[in-house]
C-alpha cells in the first residue's frame, strides 16, 4: 500500500456544485434522458445523490456515479478513466454509471485528447479521487459505529466492522461521508490487490452505440435551434473579396447570410487557433438540407493573398510565423523538397565523427522516403453547437482541446473564462483533427449575430477541403559499413512542407559511434497539425524499412540486427540525450520474434518486421502477406507493446487493431495533394481509405507484463505498422515501398 | 415543400419537406432519429444505412419524394428492446471504438443475414465494403456478425 498525499481540495467541492443534478448535455431536452448517462446496465436510479468530490457522487442505494474528465474519442476513455476511479474506491463495476464530465479545470486536470496521455497523466488523480473517496466512507462509518477507522474495511462498495460484526453500503453513509472533510493523505491499493484495473470492461457508452441513441455532437438539438453553414476559401493562398447572396436568401429556409471574422486583428493564436481562412461566409437557416442545397447558390469572389507574418503564442513562447503568397501544387512541393534535400541542413545532433565515417566507408547505402499530406477525415464531420448571449456562451459537442478552446473563445466573445460553458460530446473520431477548434469560434461567431442557437455543421467536402493536414514529408537516410560489413554511421536528413517529421535523439541515435541529424522544412500556406503520432507516423516507415535495407546488406537478420544495436544503446550508449529505454525497446521485439515464431516459422512467408517507440510506449509488429504487388492480401499482423499497465485488456487490443488498420490504410492510399493551391481531393469516392476487404485477416496483439504506470496508447501502435508492412511488401515483390501510398491509388490512373 | 407521409419503424410519420431532401436529413432533422448518420453525402461511406422494405440503402442519396409506401426501418427500429443478435453481438465483442459508424455498419449487416444468413469470410467482407470504419474496426465487426450469424 502506497500513502500519497491528496491534491483535492476544498475548491473541488464548491466548484463541484456544477456538475449536481446529472447536469450534462442539460440542453439536450427531448434527447436528455438518453444521453447523460451510461445507465443502461439495468441499475436502478438512486432518489438521491450525494457528492463524495468531483469525480464522484453516490446514491443512497450504493450506486455511484463517476465522471470521466477527458473527451472520448474512441479510445475509450469514458470507460477506462471512471475504472481506475472505480478500482481506488472500492466498489463493484455493475453498480457504476459514467458521466462524461464537462469542461471544468478547477477539478480536472488536463482534459485534452491527446499525447496518448489521457490514462497516463491522469493516472495519480484518479486514483487519489477514488481513494479519498473511499477514505471518507469509512470515516463516515467510524463515527457512526463509533469505531477506529483503522478498524474498518471495504469490499465492493460494503464497509466492514469485522469485530462487531457490522456492515454498511456505501449508499448508506454516503449523506454522512459527504459532509466530511477531505482526507490530508490517503492510501492506495497495492497493484496486486487490483480487481478492475487489468480486466476487460465493455464499453460504457456500447448499448446507445448499438441502439443508436444521440451521442454525438452532430446529434445534439435545442429547441428553436438554426443550421449554420460555412464557405472557406476554394484554396490554400485564397481570402475572401465579396460575396453576393441575393440568391441564397431567395432560397426555402434561409435566415441569413453573413461574413465572420475569426480573430480579433490584435489577437495572438495559439497553437490550437487555425489561421489559414480566418474570413468565411456563413450561411444560416431552418434545416440542415435547405443550408447545404442553397450554399451552391452563394456567388463570392476569392482573391489571392500576399505574404504576412503571423504571431503566433506557441508551446516554447512566441513564434513569428511566415505564411507565404501563393497557390501551391503538389508538383512544385516535390520539387522543392528534393532540392532541398541536397543542400545540407540544420544540424540537430551529431555524434564522433560522421563526415570522416562515411569517407572512409567500404559501402554507403542511401536511401529517400516520402509520404504525402494526409487529411484526418474523421467519420463525424466537423461540427458545433452555440449558444452566445450577450453575457454568456454555451458550446456543446466535439472536441478534443477544450481548456484551451476556451480560451480562444472568451478572447474573441470578450467575455470572462467562466462565462464560457464547454460540454463535451462523444465524438466521431478526431486522429487530432478535432485539436483545432476553429469551428467552435464559427459557431459561436454565428449565434452571437442570429441571437439564436446554432448548430454548424461541416459537410465531408468542407472537412477535406478546409484540412489541418498531416505535413508531406521526405527523409534521407544512409548508412555507412565497412569492410567487415559492421554499422559504422548514421545520418539522416529530414524535411517536409512546412514542417519535417525528425526526432534527433531517438533509435538509432544511441546506439551508432557517429551519427548525424539534420533537418529543413520549406514554408507554405497550407495549415498542417498534429495528426495521430506526428512525426512519428513517418518515422518509422521511413527508418524501419531503412534498417531492413541495411540488414539485408550486412547479411544479418534483421531482428538480430535491431536487437545488436539495442544492446550496444543499453551497455554502452553513444551521447546522453537518448530519448528510449533499450530494454524496453528490446523487449516488444524480443516478444512479437517469439510469438511470430520469427526463428522456427518464417520460411515460405512473406513477412515484415518494424518496432517503434513514441509517447512513451514501445510497440513491434510483424506482418505476414500473400498475393502480388497489385493486389497484396494481408494475413496476419502481430503486435507486441509495452505501455506499462494495461487499464481495459480488451478495450486496449481493440484500438490496437484499429491503430493497425489505420497504419496500413493510411500507408497503402492515403494522400491528398493540390493543385493551384486546391485539394485535388474532396470527399471519399477521391480520398482513399482503407475498407473491409483490405483490412488484415487476423491481428494478434501481445502486452508485456509489468507494474510500469500506464503510459500512452491511441498513437503508438499506429506508426509501426506501416514499416512492418514496406518490409513484407518487399519480400513478396522484391521492391522496395519507400513512397507513400505504397499502393497507388485506384482513382488514378 | 410537400406533405409526404412515411412509415418508419412501425410507425406513421407526416413531414413537409422539399421533395429533393434526403431521407437521412428527414430522418435527423424532422422525425428526431439521430442514429442514422451523416458521413460523406455520396453513398460512399455507409455510415446513413436505412432498410427499405428489408433492403439495405443508403439514406443520403434516397430522396424522400422516391420512398412512397414502402417500409423504413432505422437502427432505432431494428429490434424493440436493442437485442438484435447482431447488436447484441456487437456488445459480445465490444465492437465500437468512436461508434460513428456502426449504426451504419450494424444495418447493412442486418441485410446481409437477412439475404444470406450464414455468409462466408469473403461474403461478408464484399458485402460490407462499402461501409469505412476510419477507426480500423473491421476484424471485430467480421467477428460479430460471424457470431451474430450462429446465434
Ligand atoms: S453519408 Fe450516406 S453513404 Fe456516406
Ligand atoms: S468506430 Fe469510429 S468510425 Fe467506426
């Protein structure tokens, strides 16, 4: 048993007073009975509620409510934060109801999805919400028996006086436990007495999924609430000169149209502020149908726009942004990125002497990488509902960086933080899209002119089209041995528009006597941000099938290969900086070689293996694949992970798997490119993604078993993926797949 | 607008619309059945699949004034208490990760075991193909409707 020391405070209470009364989604009217809370397991509803602190309230029929902090967006949060609450408490999961909890710092801490660090930075909170919790129940009972708290137990929400033979519910003493103050220090379980923490729980919110209640912010509806639309720009380099809407206002149900502005001009974004069209027609009326068919009818005249520099508050301080003119294509980023890519770039790490290694090398094998923007295309298009009076904001749906929306919202609204009330919605995906709020300032723009609520709904052409895309990236690689065949450099250069995917201190780097790292980026207009493991997400295509190449070439297998350099990172590392612990990283490949049967069960296939490390986890996979280059039948994907304690077993192998199809579609088809600054892509007959048919036959997902705290999971099993699968492809064709999509997209021809 | 009376599971409906709106955005917008989704607007993701009289469609590009008396059924009237074998298979293997989709994919494999109930691997993969899960679900909804078929 661990004592830690409690951050909740006096403060969680009084501002708790928010979240009483099961109050979520109140707005929702005729949908409120379905949607604030998972109750649907059967429990009976208590009269009433008492709250025990933030996190939780209890019934005086024992059942409890616990209020998961962060948004969901499928990485099943909403299930697996209330169960660490749950574990801590004490208390039976059958008589559990979760609430998505809205936007509220004074309790919670950090509600972003994102990092992969829901379960990992919350981890200590929520288990000291349901230890102190629990701690107060049994001081509630103490007293009332009149006995040393010391004395007395819990088991499944019972408290036990074991001398005098007494229990109690939690639901009984709930009303006194309530009034009690907040435990200074509190005991936590030893992780060997866990009975939910590590069992698999189903989905809170899976009976509505299935049934097709509301739960989505698209899915939200006020009563006297308008549909609002907007018009962006055609392309990236565009702004708006005019726009005559004579003829949209003729048309059925149409209120009213009128051009927004997303920032004030002294205004400074953040790095969740979108400043790529920051002036839009918004078109508003009585029916989603009736707004997007009159949007065709909308005449407006788009100009170009000259260079400006942008102030922008990033995350190490304030950055000078240079947004250049022009309308950008495809062709002409290619041809950038290889003249770049020739020059030398900006020196991010370098370890003894690289230069002087290469020269005196028997063989450099160099290699390029690409991989084109990507759009995030989310399943739930982007969407927002507004309530904005003159003293107050209400913005309920989805979102995954609420606490800083917030921010941007009171600054443009000009109205204090605490009069903006942000709800969170389930949301449709997001893969980061939904990091970038801008269209919750669309929203909120739109019902403070209509002096109405307002939902505004993004159709899938205006989500691909008005993208925060993933960058296009290019890396070089080479490698030097000498004439023994042993590693003896490293270099890698890496670029992308307008941002480049590197991290300098990761493998290799490490684990080679001279290394180098350099980087450039070349700017352009097109707004780009976090998309599932940024960087990442190229990296490792890049870097593990570079390191199959250079297997190959040694002559070594290229599981040992990895293995060697790792042992070489671990007793004797090359520089300080090593961002990975070897054995760790060791250890998932060690486990996907053993459970492949890579060494006994590889003769015949056509198999791949790639490892990777990012938001703290480590993750292998092997990928075994029949068929041809034209029509490649994925057989089987091995994973190995390490991301400490597993919260939800089940829960987490079924977003590995998702991650895994992810990786493989977004590497097989995923790309947008421009032509004239334009998206030459638009909706999903264009934008390729990966469906039933070429998803792998069978995913097989292995963790490692420690007591390591959780560490992230929606991004790294993602990247991988990708490298394992370039390096089955060349075993089943004998080329080599070093430019993404690996497949070439059947909508070209 | 138009006065078109529907017959939506189970149930009759008056709605006035414009004859060109499609069925998903009467569905959402005026008879409050927010199960059935919006993906693409092209019949290119699934994610709106209705069943018009037991046929799979995609309610995005099937325009009201084109359902006349035929018989709509939606997620929501797929089964009276949410105990579909295919929903409850769902449940079973925890299908979900967003949910967005699986309205859609959950309807669409309803026909499939409608018309062809003991469908084999490569069956329900093409008859599914048509629905995109962007969360990467599909190993589980294949296992599902595989559980669902020899429930
Ligand atoms: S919304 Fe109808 S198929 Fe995509
Ligand atoms: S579960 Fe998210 S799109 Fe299918």
């Amino acid at each position: 048993m661990t004592i830690v020391k409690t951050e909740l405070n006096r403060r969680s209470f009084i501002k708790s007073s928010l979240l009483t009364g099961g109050g979520l989604l109140i707005g929702f009217n005729w949908l409120a009975a379905a949607c604030s809370t998972s109750a649907s397991k059967g429990q009976s509803i208590p009269d009433e509620w008492f709250e025990i602190n933030g996190y939780l309230k209890i019934g005086e029929n024992g059942v409890v409510t616990i209020m998961s902090p962060n948004p969901e967006i499928g990485q099943n949060v909403k299930t697996s934060m209330p169960m660490i609450v749950a574990e801590e408490l004490d208390v039976d999961w059958k008589n559990v109801l979760v609430e998505q909890a809205p936007l509220n710092t004074a309790i919670f801490n950090r509600q972003l999805a994102g990092g992969s660090d829901s379960i990992k930075q919350s981890w200590p909170g929520l288990r000291m919400a349901g230890a102190s919790a629990r701690k107060m129940l049994m001081d509630a009972a103490a007293k009332k028996w009149n006995v040393p708290v010391e004395e007395i137990t819990t088991e499944l929400g019972i408290l036990y006086h074991k001398n005098s033979g007494k229990k109690a519910g939690y639901g009984e003493v709930a009303s006194a436990a309530a009034q009690l103050p907040v435990p200074k220090e509190v005991e936590l379980k030893d992780l060997k007495d866990f009975k939910i923490i590590g069992t698999s729980k189903k989905n809170v919110d899976g009976h509505k999924i299935v049934t097709g209640q509301p739960l989505f912010g698209l899915d939200y509806k006020k009563e006297g609430m308008l549909i609002a639309m907007i018009v962006h720009p055609p392309a990236f380099g565009m702004k708006l000169k005019s726009f005559d809407a004579t003829d949209v206002k003729t048309k059925p149900g149409i209120k009213d149209v009128f051009q927004i502005k997303i920032f004030n001009d002294d205004y400074k974004p953040q790095w969740c502020d979108t400043t790529s069209f920051t002036e839009l027609v918004a078109i508003v009326g009585n029916s989603t149908w009736e707004v997007m068919s009159a949007k065709a009818y909308l005449k407006v005249e788009w100009e170009p726009f000259a260079d400006y520099k942008i102030a922008m508050a990033g995350w190490g301080g304030d950055q000078l942004v240079n947004v250049p003119a022009g309308l950008e294509s495809t062709a002409e980023h290619n041809a950038k990125m290889t003249a770049a890519s020739a020059k030398p770039g900006k020196i991010e790490r370098r370890d003894g002497n690289p230069e002087e290694a290469f020269k005196e090398a028997a063989k450099v094998i160099e290699r390029t990488y690409t991989a084109p923007f990507l759009a995030h295309t989310p399943m739930e298009p982007m969407n927002f509902f507004a309530d904005v009076t003159a003293d107050n904001a209400v913005l309920i749906g989805p979102i995954q960086s609420p606490e800083y929306m917030e921010k941007t919202l009171a600054a443009r609204l000009g109205l204090p933080l605490e009069k903006i009330d942000i709800q969170m919605t389930r949301m449709g995906g997001g893969f980061g899209r939904r990091l970038y709020g801008h269209f919750m300032v669309e929203a909120a723009l739109i019902s403070q002119k209509v002096k109405a609520p307002v939902k505004l709904i993004y159709t899938r052409e205006d989500e691909i089209t008005f993208g925060i895309y993933r960058p296009a990236y290019h890396a070089l690689y080479r490698a030097a041995l000498d004439d023994k065949n042993n590693l003896i450099a490293f270099h890698v250069k890496m670029g992308g528009v307008p941002e480049n995917a590197l991290h300098a201190n990761r493998f290799p780097a490490g684990a080679v006597d001279n290394y180098l790292a350099e980087s450039w980026a070349i700017e352009s207009n097109i707004s780009v941000g976090a998309m599932r493991a940024p960087g990442s997400n190229f990296n490792a295509v890049a870097e593990q099938s570079f390191l199959d190449e250079v297997a190959e070439a040694m002559g070594k297998d290229p599981i040992q290969f990895r293995l060697d350099l790792l042992k070489r990172a671990k007793e004797n590392p090359v520089g300080e900086k090593n961002d990975y612990d070897a054995a760790r990283y060791a250890g998932v490949i060690e486990l996907v070689r053993d459970k492949s049967g890579w060494e006994k069960d590889s003769a015949g296939k056509n198999r791949g293996v790639a490892a990777y490390f990012c938001h703290s986890s480590y993750v292998a996979n092997v990928v075994d694949l029949t068929g041809d280059k034209d029509n490649p039948v994925i057989q089987k994907v091995y994973a190995a992970i390490d991301c400490g304690i597993v919260v939800n077993p089940d829960a987490a192998i079924n977003m590995t798997e998702g991650a895994i199809v992810d990786g493989i579609g977004q590497s097989m088809y995923g790309q947008l490119t421009f032509s004239k600054g334009q998206p030459d892509q638009d909706n999903f007959d264009s934008y390729r993604l990966i469906r039933h048919t070429e998803a792998p036959k069978e995913i097989e997902v292995h963790f490692v078993q420690n007591e390591i705290h959780p560490t992230g999971l929606g991004e790294p099993p993602y990247p991988p993926v990708m490298g394992a699968l370039a390096n089955a492809l060349y075993k089943a064709t004998g080329d080599r797949y070093r430019h993404q999509p690996f497949i070439k997209n059947s909508f070209e021809s | 607008m138009a006065i078109f009376k529907l017959k939506v599971n189970r149930k009759e409906y008056q709605v006035d619309v414009d004859p060109s709106t499609p069925m998903l955005w009467v569905l959402r917008d005026h008879l409050n059945l927010v199960g059935t989704k919006f993906g693409c607007g092209m019949a290119q993701c699934g994610a709106c699949t209705i069943h018009l009289d037991g046929i799979a469609v995609r309610s995005c590009i099937t325009f009201v004034d084109s359902v006349g008396d035929k018989e709509i059924t939606t997620i929501e009237g797929l089964s009276e208490n949410g105990d579909h074998p295919l929903q409850q298979a769902w449940i079973e293997h925890d299908v979900p990760q967003c949910g967005y989709c699986q309205s859609g994919q959950i309807m669409n494999a309803a026909a499939l075991l409608k018309a062809n109930p003991h469908p084999t691997d490569e069956e329900i993969e093409s008859a599914m193909n048509g629905n995109i899960c962007r969360c990467g679900t599909y190993t589980r909804i294949k296992a599902a409707i595989k559980t669902a078929a020899n429930s």
